[in-house]
C-alpha cells in the first residue's frame, strides 16, 4: 500500500501558512496538520509543569505524552484542547511563540514529535504546515511549497490576527519578536527552516488569501 499524499507547506512566523494549509485542506477534503501547534503546546505544558525551556529530556517526555485534541468551533474557527482544557488563545500569544521557538531547538524534542506528526498522515492525504514539513517530517511529500512574504507584511498580518483574537499587542514589539524567532529558526543546527531542494517558492506579499490558495491548489492538481 503506497503512503497517502503529502502537500507539505513551509514558511517563516506571518506568512500565512495556516490559512493557506487550512484552505487547501479544506478543498481538497484532506486532514491538515498545523505542526507549530505541537511546539507550542509543549512549551505552554512545560509553563504550566514548571519545567525549563533548556531541559531537554524532560520537554521530551512532555512531548511524547501530549494529550492534545485538534477541532473547530462554530465559526469553523480552529481550536485546541490540552489535557482537556481549551487552550486555544494562550497557544497563539507571541509569548507561546517564543518559548515553542527554543523548545523547537532542541533535537530529543524534534525527536518525541516524529511519530505524533507522521500519525497525521491518512487517506485521502494531508496539508502539512510547519518548518520542516518538507526537508524532515515529510521528506517524500509529492508537493513542497516554501511560502514567503516580507518581513513588514508578516508583522503586519500576525498583529491583525492577534488583535482579531482579542490578544493586545504593539505592532513594533511584534516585529522585533517575529525577527528575533524568525533568526533563531533559521540559525538553530536542528532542524532549520529552510525551503527543500525540490520545494516551489511562493512569496505572497501583495496576494490575496484566494490567489495563494489557488496557486498552490493548481501546483496540487499538476
Ligand atoms: O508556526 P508557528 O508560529 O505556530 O510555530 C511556532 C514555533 O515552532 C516556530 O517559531 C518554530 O520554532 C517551531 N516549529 C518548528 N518546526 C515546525 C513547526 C514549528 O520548529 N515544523
């Protein structure tokens, strides 16, 4: 029996590839795996245990054992349950970013989230999100797409999103954070987000929600 399909979309903080995976998934009645959830519920598990963001075996372990349950709510609206309780807001605080960005940096971590990322994977196919969906969790991927947009939009993006969440934020604390998690995904030895060798460059600043979508839809078709 040959694997389900994998479209495989990597990207730095900002450049919409949770709307853009949702979207696809969406249309072509695919699972979606949003993969940055997985780091950051294991740094808010780890907040809340009390743990230190530097030890590695124990954020494993956390890892390993994650008791995480992916849904929607009544506006379709994506939403997650940690040991039961709805921890969808604090998951998205720029906060839980940051933390999720140094746990992501340490391989017994990468490690633990293998296999929970690659149970994702069932027929029809899946819309994988993330960092390294198409250089590491879904090598053989069918389709990788490395999305982009500049720095300014990215920032720009994450401030409307959060503040649509309720979330207060400034505009330039959210650059400066996103710059700073950006270079520390991109510069950490394990792991570090860059586009594969086989992956399709899509920079999406200036695009709308639909014109991405339907690029990458038209690549899944090919
Ligand atoms: O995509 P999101 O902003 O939710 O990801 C949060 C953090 O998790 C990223 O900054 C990155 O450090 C880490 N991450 C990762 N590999 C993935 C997805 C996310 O290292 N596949």
């Amino acid at each position: 029996m040959s694997a389900a399909p994998v479209i495989a979309i990597d990207g730095p903080s900002g450049s919409g590839k949770g709307t853009i995976a949702r979207r696809v998934a969406d249309a072509l009645g695919y699972h979606l795996l949003d993969s940055g959830a997985l780091y950051r519920l294991t740094a808010l598990a780890a907040r809340r245990r009390g743990v230190e963001l530097d030890d590695a075996a124990a954020l494993a372990d956390i890892a390993r054992g994650l008791d995480v349950m992916f849904g929607s709510d009544a506006d379709g609206e994506e939403q997650i349950w940690l040991d039961g309780e709805d921890v969808t807001a604090e998951l998205r605080t720029e906060e839980t970013g940051a933390g999720a960005s140094r746990v992501a940096a340490l391989q017994p971590v990468r490690k633990a989230l293998l296999d929970l990322q690659r149970a994702f994977r069932k027929p029809p196919g899946l819309v994988a999100d993330g960092r390294d969906m198409g250089t590491q969790v879904f090598a053989d991927a069918g389709l990788k797409v490395f999305l982009t947009a500049s720095a300014a939009e990215r920032a720009e993006r994450r401030y409307k999103q959060l503040k649509g969440k309720g979330i207060g934020v400034s505009l330039a604390a959210l650059s400066r954070e996103i710059e700073a998690r950006d270079r520390r995904d991109a510069e950490r030895t394990v792991a570090p987000l860059r586009p594969a060798d086989d992956a399709r460059m899509l920079d999406s600043s200036g695009l709308s929600i639909d014109e991405v979508t339907n690029i990458v839809l038209d690549w899944a078709r090919e």
